[in-house]
C-alpha cells in the first residue's frame, strides 16, 4: 500500500505541475496576444513548454522586451529600425564576451581605433558589454538585455554554439544584427533567419576537412571524443559521417558534460584497443585535462581536433603533455600578411602579450561590421544585414570574409596548428 500511495502523491504532485503550467501558459498566451507583435507573438508561444521554470523566464524576458515599446505603434524592432535611420548620436553595439576574455581584448582594441579614425559615418562608437558567463540561459538573459534598447544595433557575440544558438531568436524578432565570432553548430544559421552572421566556419566545413587530413596520414582506425554541447556533438557528429566516407573506421565514441575534468574514466580501456589516433570535439579547459590525462595512461597516438584547442591554456592545463597536439584555427601570429603583423604589433604594444585567434576574430568582427556599415551608408540592422550579404573577399587579419545568403562565412582558410616546445607552430593549410 506504501508503494501504491507514494505513486498516487506523485502522480497527483506531476498534476497539479501541469495544471499551473497550463494555467501559467494560458497567461502568457494573453499577455503576448494583448501586447506582443505577432512576429514575436508567434516566437514565443511556439517555444513554450510544460516547464513552469521556462515559463516564467518567457514572462521575465517578454516584460523587458516590450517595456521599451510601451507607448509606441511600432513594434521593437520597427523602433529600432527607426532610431538607426534617424540618430546622429553614438552607434551602440552590444558585446556578449568574457570581460577577461581574449575575444574582448581584441573588440576593444578595434573600437579604439575605429574611434581614434574617426568613428564610423563620422559618428563614434559606443560598446555596451554584457557576459553570458557561458550559460544558455543567462545568453537569454543577455539577448533581452541587449534586445530591450531600442538604440542597440548590432551585437558581437555569443561565445559558444549553445549560447549563440539561446540567444539568436531574440535578436532576430527583435529586429537586431548578430555577429558571432565563435559558434560553429550548423544550427545557428540553419533557422531561416535574416539577421544572423557567423565568422568562424561552421562544422559542416571544418569536420570534412579533418577527417581528410586524418586520412592523408594513413589513420585507419580512430576514437572520438566529443563535449556534449552543440559544438562537440556537432563537429564529432561530421567528422564521424566523413570518416567513413574516407575509410576511417570509428572505433570508439565518448563524450563528457561541460565541466568534467576526470576523463580518464572514459579511457581506461583504451590500452587495450587497435587505433591510430583521437579525434577530440571539446574545448578547453575539458580538452586539456584530456590530454593531460591520456597521455599519464600511456595513451600516445596523435591527439587532433578544432579550432576549441587552440588557446595557450592548453599548454598551461596540460603541459608537456600537450606537446604534438594538432588543431584548427583561422590566425597565427607569425602569418607574414601585413595586417596581420600590424594588429600583432598593435596588439602587443596595448596588451603585452601576443594575441590568440579570438583576439584576432573580436577585432576582425568589429570591422566587418564597420565595413558593412559604411557600404550600407546606415546602421539600420537590415541595411547593415543586406550589405553584409554582398561582401566577397573582405581582408581581415584572420582572412578573406565572404558570406552566403543564410549568414555563413565561406572560403574562409583554416589552418592546422600543432604544439611544439610549449607554443603553437604553423603545421599546415587543410587541404593542402
């Protein structure tokens, strides 16, 4: 009887959950049909779940957003749209970065000098910084933070696919430009919508082009190792379908959850197995306690994977360990190009160190976007939106910026980098 009670106050418990959830949705679905314009209206309803928790972060975010249109006809993004037309102020940018992060150094950096030359249309420009401190839910947070002022045109962010992923429907119903320089999910830029721009290749690119690289050095057999985010599940996700168009033959797959560094729980039985090398879709500082750990347990086949290796905290985490580890980027340092050699200069001058690939990817982001608009001659996201659509070649420190009609930058290099003596050296150019 024990059991059957105990199941019956359980059952009732999940029912009166339910009730208020219904009972919380119907609300929202009130307050969104009473004040909601309908591009938003129709965005928030679809998301809905029975989460009591979910629902109450849609109120949250739904007050803020619409606080900045009360009083007005025009829907969020309309004002936004009109405000960018017709302000002579500061341009507003909002910055979704670590404060202490590499990406923020490089964007500071490129503002300051934007500014120092003038601005951009003859008007200066002013960041507003806020940090998701790698949180889904916080990057919506963030989204509506930034989505509730109507002066904001344009956000540089998020750091992660899961992140960006969170916070892009805001920012496109609300009618405000997203450039990301990090994400790399296919996802992001796979939701029809028109005001979402990426920087970084996205997996579809990056995993074919590893798995033909592993297979030009004869691996036959591999393990994957991949975080379980969108970025880990994703870029293993195609270097495994690849793989096997290439004649790798996968031999085992794990994966790990965001701030997991005992891994070697996962490799234990791999002294036992035939493989040839590690394919690794994680990023640090998971990755690093991977090597580091592998590499105790005598585990010594090569060890490559993407462009989340490539930081110095890899080397800092893991140490000698780290030595021979191969991973994607789109910049080195050493790159002899001009502007790369002068950003280098510049870089070190302001910071005292030598900049990383997300310093490289902030600044270039930052003028893309003043590039795209001065070609708009406006701010209006949608012009902004439009001109970005047609560039071809843009030359920034990290390469050629082209993009497609989705908001993917194609043909864009990248570069295999490997650890030797404790820094990262030129290895190769995929595909060559």
């Amino acid at each position: 009887m024990s059991n059957f009670t105990g199941l019956m106050r359980s059952h009732q418990a999940s029912t009166t959950e339910a009730q208020r959830a219904r009972s919380l949705t119907n609300s929202l679905g009130f307050l969104s049909a009473s004040l909601c314009p309908p591009c938003l209206r129709g965005f928030l309803l679809s998301r809905m779940r029975n989460s009591r928790k979910l629902m109450l972060l849609c109120l949250a975010s739904l007050i803020l957003l619409l606080a900045s249109a009360c009083g007005s006809e025009r829907t969020i993004a309309e004002e936004r749209a009109y405000r960018a037309a017709h302000s002579q102020g500061d341009i507003l940018i909002g910055v979704a970065a670590d404060p202490n992060g590499w990406m923020w150094k490089g964007i500071q950096m490129a503002v300051e000098e934007i500014n120092g030359a003038g601005g951009i249309l003859g008007r200066q420009v002013q960041v507003v910084q806020a940090y998701d401190e790698s949180s889904a839910t916080r990057a919506k947070l963030v989204a509506q933070q930034f989505a509730s002022n109507p002066d904001i045109v344009a956000v540089i962010g998020h750091w992660g696919s899961d992140m960006a992923i969170a916070a892009s429907a805001t920012y496109e119903f609300a009618g405000l430009l997203m450039l990301c320089p990090a994400a790399t999910s296919p996802k992001l830029t796979q939701q029809g919508f028109k005001l979402v721009f990426r920087i970084s290749p996205s997996n579809e690119q990056v995993g074919p082009q590893l798995a033909r690289f592993a297979a030009s050095q004869g691996y036959k057999r591999m393990m994957i190792v991949s975080a379980k985010d969108a970025y880990g599940r994703g870029l293993g996700n195609v270097f495994e379908m690849q793989a096997g168009k290439v004649g790798i033959t996968i031999v085992d797959r794990v994966s790990y959850a965001d701030g997991e560094t005992d891994l070697g729980q996962f490799l234990g039985h791999w002294n036992e197995l035939d493989f040839d090398a590690i394919f690794v879709a994680g990023t640090i500082p998971e990755v690093a306690y991977l090597v580091q750990q592998a590499r105790a347990m005598g585990i010594t086949q090569p060890i490559l994977g993407g462009e989340g290796l490539a930081t110095d905290d890899l080397m800092k985490i893991a140490g000698e360990a780290a030595e021979g580890t191969l991973a994607t980027t789109y910049f080195h340092p050493d790159d002899p190009r001009p502007e790369v050699q002068r950003f280098r200069a510049s870089f070190e001058a302001r910071y005292g160190v030598t900049p990383e690939v997300w310093a490289a990817q902030g600044y270039d982001a930052v003028y893309l976007l003043a590039y795209a608009m001065e070609t708009a001659g406006s701010t209006v996201p949608t012009e902004v939106a439009d001109a970005l659509r047609r560039v071809r070649g843009w030359p920034g420190v990290t390469g050629p910026h082209s993009f497609q009609e989705n908001g993917d930058v194609v043909d864009k290099p990248i570069v295999l980098i490997t650890v030797r003596n404790d820094a990262f050296e030129y290895y190769s150019g995929l595909g060559e």
